[in-house]
C-alpha cells in the first residue's frame, strides 16, 4: 500500500559511554477509510548505529515522499516499510 513519510530524522542518544545514532522516521496510511500512523522500518529492527548510516538512511525518505508499506491484514495498525 502507499504510505507517505510524516517525520524524518536521525535521533542521536547515549549508549554505554558513546553515542549512537538511529533513522527515526514515521509515516501515515490509510486502511480503508481509517487513517493509521506507523514507525516500524523493518521487520528485523537491529540497524547498524552509525551516524552515517542513519543520516544516509533517512535521506531516502524525505517527508512528504510516497513509499510503500505493507500492514497486517487482521490488525492494519501494525506495519513496517
């Protein structure tokens, strides 16, 4: 289905004495007449943490942009990108 980006952002945060950095995107959808907002990116969640990747990560998915999602048919509230 087509979801559009909401927010998309490297979050930066603490970890064991150094920084780590995360995508932190979110995006909205809309299930039959039911509008649903999501921050899932990947089934498997564990990213690398580097601030490269991050940055690089979120940079292909401005706000606004169209992307396609997929959501569980028998709770559209959970999807991933």
């Amino acid at each position: 289905m087509q979801a559009t980006i909401t927010k998309s952002m490297v979050d930066k945060y603490k970890h064991k004495g150094g920084w780590r950095y995360r995508p932190d995107l979110e995006y909205s959808y809309l299930v039959k007449t039911a509008n649903y907002t999501a921050q899932q990116l990947r089934i498997v969640s564990q990213l690398p943490s580097t601030e490269t990747f991050a940055k690089a990560f979120v940079a292909r998915y401005p706000v606004g942009s169209s992307v396609m999602a997929a959501y569980k048919p028998d709770d559209p509230a959970i999807a991933v990108l």
